[in-house]
C-alpha cells in the first residue's frame, strides 16, 4: 500500500485564503490610486498619499513573495490584515475622515477576516476600526463637547460596519461547521466509524516523522477477516456488515487510545502501534486475534463468529521507509493467509527464512 505524504488540509485552505488576502492588497490598492487621481477627490495631505501606497506596495512585495515558499499560518494572515486596516485608516483620515468614501474599504477588510480569520480576530479588528472611526469623527461631532445627537449620527454611519461584521460572522461559523463535517466525513469509514485510509495516511504520515526525529520505534500491524466472503454468501450482505462491525470494536477495544486504526479494504484494517517494537507489536497482535475469536455477533438467531489473519512490520527492525513497513506488514498478512489463516506473521520470521 503506497503512501503519499499529504499536503494537510489546513495548509490547502490557508494558501487559499492568502491568496484571496493578496488579491484583496492589490485591489485596494488600486482603488485608492484611482480615487486619487480621480479630478475633483477631496486630499488632504496628496504627498502623503503617494507615500502610503508606495508603502504599502512595497509591504506587499517583501512580506508576502519574499516569503512566498513557506508555510502559511494564521498570524501572517492576521498581521496582513491589521496592516490594511492602517493602510486605509491614513488615506481615510486626509480624504474626509468618516464620510471620505475610502471609509468603505473597511468592509473588504471585516468580511475577509470573519471568513478567514474566525471570529475572535474579526472582533478584535472590528474594534480597532470602531476606534479608529470614533477618533476621525470626533473632531466633527463633538468640536463643543460630547453630544449625545453627535455620537447617535456617527453612530449612524458606523452601523453598517457592524452589520457586516455580525452577519459575516454567523455567515463564516455556518460555512466552518460544514467544512469541519464534510472533513469528518471524508476521513471516517461510514461502517464502523474509524478512520479511512485518506486519514490512517495522514496520522501514519505524522507519526512516522516524530518517530524518526525521536529514535522511536513503531509497528504497522494488518488485519484481515477470514471468513467475510462466506458470511456474505450464506447469511448476506448485512450480517457480512455487522460482523466487520464486530471486528472493528474487537480490535479497537484491545488499542491503546494513542494507537491508530483505520478500515482500508472491504475486511481489511490497518493499525499503526506507536512506541512499540516487533515484540511487543506481536504480543498485541496475539491479544486482537485473541479478542476477534472470543467475539460473536447474533444474525436471525444464528451466532457468527469470525477469525483473522494478520501481519506485522517494524521500524526500525523490518525498515526505516514507512512504504516499506507498510508492504512488508502486507505480504506478512498474505503468508498468514498462505499458512492456513487466523495466524499472526511477524515480517522478521519471512526475512529470517529469505536469508537461510
């Protein structure tokens, strides 16, 4: 069984979002050059202008492609993000404060990180915003002291922003739940309910590196049902699928909670034994075949018992290449198989005959 070391899913998704983040710095960049150079634009301070899209574009440029070969991660999404809000912040302020039509930029900013970022970021930046709205209205509104019809009129214009914020929010938690479900669903076996093969790659992927940073053994263990194809013809197909039920919770109930299980074949499941050597990989092989033997399950009335045949690799006894491990685990199971089934084969004893 080859495996791939997966790009995570997180990854995928943050690139996507730095993406859309860096199409978003160069449109608003665009849109300021535009308004400043459209006849008639309201400027308080021109040269300053130019300077701050000089800046900023220079910002663009080094910290994003500079960069552009590393991981992404929230943080560097987030400090984009609260350099846009300074960026429009300055050109708002020397274009008409809370009525300059810059203002509205913010919105590029608020919805892109309520559906980025998550809420606890976009509530942190909406209140830099609201701050710094206050400051910019402040010299309109309240010039003769704080007044309660200045602030509601101010208040007035700033509750679109808030608007936005609340109903990207709800809108950006409802699109996470269902990503986070589809996720869960394609990564769990819909049978018995433990990882697929698409998610035992990832988690094997993983532990693999930390075993080999670490000097710690693992073993790759394989598990076959003998007798799935003769439940199926004599009993049907619903028994065949309570009787792998019955294997699963078999073999999962004998795992320790830091072990990994996956279903990767109609009656096929695949165990990952983190900081266990062959022997002891042997030893919990003899319990789950031990446990899947004393199990029994009730169809029509009639008791239906299973065996298994299984197979065991090492690292770093049998290898040090997890794709080795894993074939080496693979052809133990089909000399198992070979020697009669509901036998455990530990890939040292085929090496050990390879070599006499």
């Amino acid at each position: 069984m080859p495996v791939i070391d997966p790009v995570s899913a997180q990854q995928i998704q943050l690139r996507g979002f730095s993406r859309t983040i860096a199409e978003l710095e160069w449109l608003l960049l665009l849109l300021v050059l535009l308004y400043d150079v459209a006849p008639g634009a309201k400027i308080g301070n021109p040269a300053g202008i130019v300077v701050a899209m000089t800046a900023f574009a220079v910002f663009v440029l080094a910290f994003r492609y500079a960069n552009f070969f590393t991981r992404e991660s929230l943080w560097k999404l987030a400090f984009e993000t609260w350099v846009m809000i300074l960026f429009i912040s300055y050109v708002a302020y020397y274009t008409g404060g809370v009525h300059s039509p810059l203002v509205n930029l913010y919105l590029l900013v608020i919805i892109t990180s309520a559906l980025t970022l998550g809420k606890l970021t976009t509530v942190l930046e909406f209140f830099l915003i609201a701050s710094v709205y206050l400051y910019m209205g402040v010299s309109e509104y309240n010039v003769t002291g704080f007044t309660m019809i200045g602030f509601s009129q101010l208040m007035t214009l700033f509750a679109p922003f808030l608007l936005v914020a609340y109903l990207t929010c709800l809108l950006a938690s409802d699109v996470y739940q269902g990503m986070e479900m589809l996720r869960s669903l394609s990564e769990t076996d819909e049978l018995t309910g433990l990882n697929n093969r698409r998610a035992f790659t990832k988690l094997v992927n993983r532990e693999a590196k930390k075993a080999a940073r670490y000097g710690r053994p693992y073993s790759i263990i394989m598990v076959d049902t003998d007798n799935l194809k003769s439940i199926n013809d004599n009993h049907g197909h619903s028994a065949g699928d309570k009787l792998l039920k019955m294997v699963s919770d078999a073999i999962d109930d004998t795992l320790r909670d830091s072990d990994i299980i996956a279903r990767v074949g109609g009656d096929e499941f695949i165990i990952m034994l983190t900081d266990t050597d062959s022997a002891r990989a042997s030893d919990a092989a003899e319990r789950i075949k031990k446990t899947i033997d004393n199990a029994a399950t009730v169809v029509d009335g009639k008791t239906i018992t299973a065996t298994a045949s299984i197979g065991i690799a090492s690292y770093p006894d049998d290898s040090n290449d997890l794709n080795e491990i894993m074939n080496f685990a693979d052809k133990s199971l089909y000399q198992s198989k070979k020697s009669g089934k509901n036998t455990v084969t530990i890939y040292q004893d085929i090496a050990a005959k390879l070599t006499d």
